[in-house]
C-alpha cells in the first residue's frame, strides 16, 4: 500500500525491480510483506498488470492520494529519497551498461558509458567470481562517469581531475 500511496497520484509507477529496490533498499517493508501488499492491491483491482509491469487504476490513483496524505512524514520522505534513488539508479543504468558474462576460470565484466553520438567508453574486467562480478557491474551503473574520469585522469596526467574525483567518492 505504501508503493501505492507513492506511486499513484503522478506517473506510472516504476517497473516491479524498481518498485523492489525502492521499498527494499529503503527497508520500508520486507520482501514477504511487499509481496503480500502487491497481491493484495491487485485482487483490489487497485493495480493491474503482472510482473512485468503494472500501472495504477483510477481507483488507485485515488486510495494512494489518500494514502499518501495519511502516511508519516519520516515514512513518506523515505519512500520518496528512494523513488528519486531509483530514478537516479535507471538513468545511469541507461548511459553506465555493464554485463556479466562467464569468461574463463571466472566472470567478464564488459562496461560501457554511450552518449547520443555513440560509444565513449569501454573496458572488460576480470572478476574471479560471480558475487564480485555483480558488484562491480553494479558500482560501475552507479559510478561510470567517476570511472572515466579518473582514467582520463591517469592518461592525461591531471591530478586536480584526479583529486576531485577521489574527494567525491570519498563523500558518498
């Protein structure tokens, strides 16, 4: 209901995952209980859709502006940090692509960053394992432009890049 009272008074909501990452990453809500609230607000008819995406009912739409008004202030401002999270997170996904592919005795880890004219950047990273794999796929959505800055850094010898890359990784 919480992802309800979010998500239904603007645009459609996210996809599942990013409804997941959202009341999850927040620990707004455990997975069972979220589960259990999705199935429940779908039976409503609060939402239709299935797991690959839903969109909000007009009925919906009204239960959430209710919902939302009537939420905690601590509980609402979380839930929204974690939708512009999630926003945030989706954009970069976009632009920061990172795949895993078995490779070898362990795992590829092929990053890219792509602007509107085409590729900009490109490495393939060895991980000996599928978890770190993940992981560095994961810090590479989240952290692409500070990864390519600081390589443009190394090749052209600026420091100051460098430094204010590091100063900003080291805030985060």
């Amino acid at each position: 209901r919480l992802a309800l009272a979010q998500f239904g008074a603007g645009p459609p909501p996210p996809p599942p995952c990013q409804l997941e990452d959202v009341l999850l990453g927040q620990e707004l809500v455990n997975y069972f209980v979220m589960a259990e609230s999705l199935a429940q607000i779908k039976q409503q008819g609060l939402i239709q859709g299935d797991d690959d995406g839903y969109t909000v009912t007009e009925d919906g739409r009204t239960v959430g502006q209710t919902l939302a008004a009537e939420l905690p202030r601590t509980v609402r401002d979380t839930a929204v940090r974690g939708v512009i999270l999630a926003q945030q997170y989706a954009a970069k996904q976009a632009a920061h692509q990172a795949e895993v592919a078995p490779a070898e005795n362990g795992f590829t880890v092929r990053c890219r960053i792509e602007d509107i004219t085409g590729p900009l950047f490109a490495v393939d990273l060895y991980m000996p394992d599928m978890l770190s794999a993940n992981a560095v796929k994961e810090k590479f959505i989240q952290q692409g432009d500070e990864v390519y800055k600081l390589l443009l850094a190394a090749v052209t010898g600026n420091r100051t890049l460098a430094d204010k890359v590091l100063d900003t990784l080291e805030k985060q």
